[in-house]
C-alpha cells in the first residue's frame, strides 16, 4: 500500500483553501495535508520572517499560497537548504527546487514531485465520442482547483467541432486564478492562460480518438508547462 505523500501547505488568510479542498476532494486519499495558517496583518515589508514561518517544516512537498513575497522568499531557502520541492505557481521566486509555472495547471512532470505530479498540474484527458459528439471527458490530472473536473461534467453533449472552445470557457468559469493579473511572457492572465491549455488538453483528447483538429487547432503548439526553477 503506497503511503500517502506528506504536504504541508502554507497560506494567508484562506488563500489556499480552493485547492486545498480540490486536493483533498480529486486526490483519491494520497495525501496527508498539514496547513500552516498566517492570518494576521503584515508589513508591505517583512525584515524578518522567522516569527511567521515554523521553526521546524517536515514534508514530503511544500504547496506556497502565500500572498507575502518576503515569506515566499525565506520559505524557498530554507525548503532548498532541506531539499523538500516546493510548488508556487505564479511567484518569481527564483530558488533551486521551488517550481514556479504561471498557474497551478501550468506545472508540468519534472519528476521531483512524487504523487502530487501524478494527478495534479497540467490537465491530461481522456473523450468518449459518439455521433459527433462529446459522451464523457475522464479526467487524469488537472488543475488541484477542481476546474479540470468540474468543466469535464459540463461536456455531455457538446458538438466535437465546439468541444476544445467550450472545454476552455467552462474552465475559466471554474477557475480561482486572479483575472486582473498578466502574465507578459504569455500574453494572458493567469484566467486566460487556464482556459488555453485545457483548450489544448480537449484537442489532444480529441486527436487521440481520431477526431483530426483543424490546421489552425495544432495541440503540440502549446507552450506550458511550467517555469521550473531547478
């Protein structure tokens, strides 16, 4: 029996719990989840961020929701001084073993992550077609916000032709990413960017069943999947 992979996740004021619940709800109970709460009011500027972060951090894979970047930083340190990986999606910290892909479903497979990488990051799908049309879309791995999921339930039904659109949309009404944030290196907010590459997801899926994507719809184009500083 495959023990169940230790994440210790750290976060301010709730800024993690939509995926912390999609992690615990989609994740098949792989993942023992202990979460450091920060809640009270800090400076724009921490000099000092020992008294905020835990003096001993154990874990198997650190998740970084933190909204501080002074505590994003020293958590980045002292994980590589540990060697634990840590994930950030979205920050620009730039430590040895902290992956930084411009969203939680922008993290591609580096190998480092063990059983989180296996089910969560960069969304990979499977179609049931018939007649045209969309039966079932089975998720394998996807955003830890849920959206993969919860956007595959939406396309029973769907035209095939209309399928990699849709399946883009539903994700972005899903998603818990900030739309007011833009990415200059990918031209898209960190919205956006979800909707793209699980466009792309649906057009592999589709492909794989024999459904061609027209000349303009190239699922190999996609550039993600993630900024991994290693």
């Amino acid at each position: 029996m495959t023990r169940p992979q230790k994440i210790l996740v750290f976060q301010q004021r709730g800024s993690g719990e939509p995926k912390i619940a999609g992690v615990r709800k989609y994740g098949h109970g792989l993942y023992a989840i202990e979460i450091v709460h920060i809640d009270e009011p800090l400076p724009a500027v921490l000099d000092d961020t020992q008294p905020h972060l835990p003096k001993v951090i154990s874990a198997d894979l650190v998740l970084d929701y933190l909204r501080h970047p002074d505590l994003s930083e020293d958590l980045a340190r002292r994980c590589a001084a540990l060697k634990i990986p840590v994930v950030a999606s979205g920050k620009k910290v730039k430590v040895s073993g902290v992956y930084t892909p411009p969203t939680c479903c922008g993290l591609s497979r580096p190998g480092r992550l063990g059983l989180y990488e296996e089910l969560f990051g960069a969304p990979e799908i499977e179609v049931q077609v018939e007649n045209g049309h969309i039966q079932k879309v089975m998720v394998r791995r996807g955003a830890p916000c849920g959206a993969t999921w919860k956007a595959a339930e939406k396309m029973e039904g769907w035209p095939v032709k209309e399928a990699a659109v849709r399946y883009g949309l539903e994700v972005q009404y899903f998603c818990v990413a900030d739309p007011s944030g833009w990415d200059p290196l990918y031209g898209k907010s960190p919205v956006h960017f979800a909707g793209h590459v699980h466009k792309k997801a649906m057009l592999r899926a589709l492909k794989a069943v024999g459904v061609t994507p027209s000349v303009h719809e190239n699922p190999d184009e996609v550039q993600l999947v993630g900024q991994d500083c290693v």
